[in-house]
C-alpha cells in the first residue's frame, strides 16, 4: 500500500486504533496494520498469475497444465472464461476433481 498509513482516512485510522489494546503505540498499530494489507495485497497478485504450462490468457491455442493449488475457479479467472466452459470443454466431470499435471485445453473459450 503506497503511502503508508498517511495514505488511510481519518475514519479508518480511528478504526483501526479502537481495535487496538489500550496503551499500545499508534504508529507502531498502523505501520503493523499496513504492513498486513500489503502483505495480503501481494498475495491476491500472486494467486492471479497464472501458473502452470501457460503464462498468457488464452487466445486461441493455449493449455494449461494443472499444478499443486490450482482449482478450475482459480484457472478460469486467469484466463477470462468459467469453469463450467473448462470442464466442459476437457470433459470434466466434476468440477472439483482436477489432477496435478492435468493438461487443459483453453482454446477458444472466450470471455465469462
């Protein structure tokens, strides 16, 4: 979070500092606090690169190949589509049962 806690309003300050346990340092609550949502921040970006065999969105000839994390909800939002449109498309059964080395084909799926 560029900025730091400057970058907060005064509205979220007084929230945070009234969770805090009384007498602890201010600055140290907030540095402690935008620390976290920076944190979590760089997770989300991470989780939405996308992984396995192919690094681009699909744009009509692109697989993916499943690794340790994945889930179809996960690779649709990747590449732009569903998961119903993958699993249709790879002959998915069920949704929630992909493997690890799994290749699947993106192609042509378009957009949600």
């Amino acid at each position: 979070m560029a900025g730091g806690y400057k970058s907060l309003s005064e509205k979220e300050v007084e929230l945070i500092l009234m969770e805090a346990p009384r007498g602890s340092d201010p600055k140290k609550i907030l540095d402690e606090y935008i620390q976290e949502v920076a944190a979590e921040e760089a997770l989300t970006q991470e989780n939405l690169k996308p992984r396995g065999g192919a690094t681009e969105p699909a744009t009509g000839g692109s697989q993916h190949v499943v690794v340790e994390g994945d889930t179809l909800s996960k690779i649709a939002e990747w590449y732009g589509t569903t998961p119903e449109k993958i699993a249709a498309q790879n002959k998915i059964k069920d949704v929630n049962k992909i493997k690890v080395g799994q290749k699947l084909n993106l192609r042509n799926l378009g957009e949600k």
